[in-house]
C-alpha cells in the first residue's frame, strides 16, 4: 500500500472537498450526481451507474458547462448501491468547478503583495 506522501506527490494538482450538484449525459439523457471532490484536473463523482474503465463520460456542471472526462477508477458503495467515479477531465477549463483551489496562488508572491497593498496601503 502506497504510503500518505507517495499519494500526494502523485497528484498534478490540490483536490478540495466539495458536493457539488452535477449531471452526467449517456445513454442520450442526464443523470444526476454528486461531485465529491475535485481538481483542476479530474474529479472523483458518485454515480448511480458503473461505467467501464477507459470510457468516457461528459459532465455538466451548475453553470450548465458540460466537459468531457476519462474514466480511470471505478469503486462500488456496497451501502447505497451507489459507484464512486476518479475521472480525468481531457479539456481542462480553470473555472469549471467554480472552486478556488489552494494552489491558485503559490508562487504568486508579488500579486498578493500588491492586492494587500491596495486594500492596506503602505503609510
């Protein structure tokens, strides 16, 4: 078993808990999930389906934006009957999660000096 860290350095981007309202469109209709957490990334979904590995799922968020993701692993709720999706979005859009990520502004020294600059001036 992979150990906490090895995890985290796998990940190409932050993950933040959510429950966000979703739908995912096959079999030429809508069905309803759940979000559960996501990134810029993927997203991991509950879903009352299971989908095979590799297909490929569209998903339309609140704002009625609709991405087309990857389906990389798929694990049964054995309490509800209910499947978690890991899902990799394959046309990435910064805000379609509608999130702000912790990683948004690592690196970023000098934006946040000047916002705080704006809001606190220097006196």
């Amino acid at each position: 078993m992979a150990t906490t860290r090895a995890m985290l350095e796998r990940r190409r981007s932050s993950r933040v808990r959510v429950r966000l309202p979703v739908k995912i469109f096959r079999e030429g209709a809508y069905t309803p999930a759940i979000a559960i957490g996501v990134s810029r990334g993927g997203a991991l979904l509950r879903v009352p389906f299971s989908p095979p590995l590799g297909s490929r799922i569209q998903v339309l968020n609140e704002s009625q934006e609709k991405r087309e993701f990857r389906v990389v692993r798929v694990s049964e709720l054995k309490r509800d009957g209910m499947f978690e999706l890991g899902v990799e979005i394959l046309y990435p859009n910064r805000d379609f999660w509608g999130v702000s990520f912790p990683d948004d502004f690592a690196g970023d020294v000098d934006g946040a000096t000047s916002d705080l600059e704006h809001h606190f001036p220097r006196v």
